[in-house]
C-alpha cells in the first residue's frame, strides 16, 4: 500500500498543497508550528476519517473558508483508489472514485495507516481512555464493523445515562430500564469478543518484537482488563448473560450515581514486563520501548489483517529514541512500509540509511524540495 500524492484545501494552516508522495521514505523538515504535523493528521485522517490530536473536526478547518478537503490517491495491490474527506459545518463527507459513502465505516479501512508520536508513551502510563481509543482506532482499521458497533453502543451509552440520571431519587420504570440494558449488552459483549480477539493477536507480534529490541533481556505481556470479570472463551450469549446478570448486580449503585458503572466504556490494558507491570514500575526507558513495540506489533497485524502493509507515519519521534531502538524502527520499515517522519532537522536521521527517501521544507504551510 502507498499514497501516491495528497491534496489539501483549506486544511489547518494550508490553503492550496498539491504534493506527490510516491518515496518510500517522505521527511517533511522545518521548524516547529510550520503544518509539518498537520500533513501527517491529514494523512491519518484520511485513513480514519478523524483527527488523532481532536475530537473537534471544526479545527481541522482553515480560516479561509468553511470546508476542508483532503484527496489522494491510494496505490493498493488490486489497483489504485481515489479517497476524498471533506468537513464542514454540517459533518464529514467520504468518497472512494467519486461515490459518496453512505456510512463512514465503510470508508475506513481503505487506507491504513499506523501512526507513531511522543505522546504514545502515554499509551502505557497514561489514562485507560487513552488505552481504549487506541484499541477503538487499530480495531476499526483492519474491522471496520466494529466502528459501527462502537457508535450504536455510544448511543445507547448516552440514552442510558440521561435514563438513570432521569430517575435519581423518583421511580424507576423497570421495563425501560431493560431495554437499554438490552441493547448495552448486545453491542457491548460484541466489542468486548473484538477487543479479546485483538488483543491476542498484538500479543504474539508483540511479544517477539520486544523480545527482539531487548535482545531476549525482556518479556512483554499485554492483559486485558474488561470491567467485569468475563470468561475470554465463552461465545456471545454465554457473556451476554452475564453482562445482564452484572448490570443487575450494580442497577441500585447506578441508580445513586446516575451513570452506567460497568461495560466497554470503562475497559482497560495492563502491560507486564518480566511479570512486573509496566505502567507502574517500568522505567521510562522500558515504557518506551513497550510503545515502540506497540507500534510495530500493529503494522505486522495490519499486514497479518488485510495482506497489505499500511502506511506508517513518525511525528518527530526519531530524536526521541535511543540508536538501538533508531535502528530497529528503521530496520522494521526499510524495503516495505511507506513511511512519513517529520523532524525540526536531518541531523536527528540518519538519511543515509534510508532507501528511496524524499525530503521536504515545510515552512509557514508550504512545501518545498
């Protein structure tokens, strides 16, 4: 898989970029705030139709005009693809060669993308919610389905709360009451069997690739963390059932607080180093080497997925490592993964070492060779 070319009109700091990105290796280089980052969030959203730094899409549009557009031409194995994402006031419009996409879902997933920032490190030290929308993206990518059941499970998420929030103090109609445990349970046990299904297959690619930067002196483990404990083997109405049984269990401690206490919403990742659990007593060093496992795990699972590499996009992230780590994320794209790096200066790349590489001035959202 590689993005041909990219165009941008009104996105961010661009007004007008046309740029052709057929290199294996792209370096967008410049100072910081040049729009070196806003080329790689429009490549990522164009893969996922979303912003990696905002849930916001409204800042994704320039102040001159009220829509932003991103195109480009995708080379895959079965030919060439035409992606064009366009926001405005009145939400997101996807086409693949020309045909509007009914559903976003069905727009993501055409091209695939992993992408590899400083703030990944978070990934391991910081928040679950970090966690499970890392989950959320890299599931949707290579299962698009899933995207659909995380938004029907949002809603009735949010309908269930305003319910239970409705009824604090009064009367609680039982009826209704099963009706959004119902649907909760239906959509939440399907993502929970996704999740468990992923998350065992990162673990193997995970696994050999840490043991690989360590040189076998670590062994990482991810574990998932469900919000209620669950048998990962049982089928989707054993855990339906007891998904039901759990919200029986908290309905009266929900009913005082008003919100829903248990389901996918409140999921979490663990990762164990050498059986020590790596958010807690990792270094810095060993949490960013999980993350950098993390990360190259996904692009083989993504290749395991859909027979494709994707496209791997590096935000100023090769200053951050250490040589041997440097030369193992090289050694891991080299030949095979289209790869995008944006950095303030060559000297932090070791250029040289890089096949087929292109390199760019970025400067006030211009682009220069």
């Amino acid at each position: 898989m590689r993005l041909k070319n990219i165009n941008l009109q009104n996105y961010r700091n661009y007004e007008a970029l046309e740029l052709d990105t057929g290199h294996a290796v792209n370096l967008f280089v410049g100072p910081n705030a040049q729009g070196k980052t806003n080329l790689l969030e429009a490549i990522f959203a164009l893969a996922l139709t979303k912003s990696h730094r905002t849930n916001k899409d409204k800042e994704l549009i320039g102040w001159q005009g009220d829509t932003a557009r991103i195109r480009g031409e995708v080379e895959k194995k079965y030919g060439n693809v035409q992606l064009d994402l366009s926001y405005s006031s009145q939400g997101k419009k996807a086409r693949i060669n020309g045909l509007e996409q009914r559903k976003l879902s069905d727009f993501v997933g055409t091209l695939n993308v992993v992408m590899f920032a400083p703030e990944d490190l978070e990934i391991v030290k910081g928040t679950p919610g970090v966690r499970r929308r890392f989950l959320d993206m890299e599931i949707g990518q290579v299962q698009p389905g899933y995207l659909y059941t995380l938004q029907q499970y949002g809603k009735v998420l949010v309908q269930r709360n305003n319910y239970l929030k409705s009824a604090f103090g009064g009367s609680v109609q039982e009826a209704m009451l099963e009706v959004w445990n119902t649907q909760l349970a239906e959509h939440g046990v399907k993502m929970m069997k996704k999740r468990q299904t992923f998350i065992h297959k990162l673990q193997r690619w995970t696994e050999q690739i840490h043991t690989g930067i360590t040189s076998g002196g670590e062994e990482l483990q991810i574990q998932y963390r469900p919000s209620f404990e669950v048998d990962a083997s049982q089928d989707e109405s054993v855990l339906f059932d007891q998904f039901m049984i759990k919200l029986s269990q908290v309905r009266d401690q929900e009913l005082r607080r008003g919100m829903t206490m248990i389901g996918p919403h409140r999921d979490d990742l663990a990762f164990f180093i050498n059986g020590k659990e790596a958010q807690v007593y990792g270094s810095q060093g060993q949490q960013r080497t999980t993350a950098l496992s993390l990360k190259l795990a996904e692009i083989e699972l993504i290749h395991e997925e859909i027979g494709e590499y994707p496209l791997l996009l590096l935000d100023d992230v090769l200053s951050e490592l250490d040589q041997n780590r440097q030369n193992q994320l090289i050694a891991t794209f080299q030949g095979k993964v289209q790869t995008f790096i944006t950095t303030t200066g060559l000297e932090s790349v070791e250029v040289h070492k890089l096949h087929d590489a292109g390199v760019y001035h970025v400067k006030e959202g211009q682009v220069a060779r």
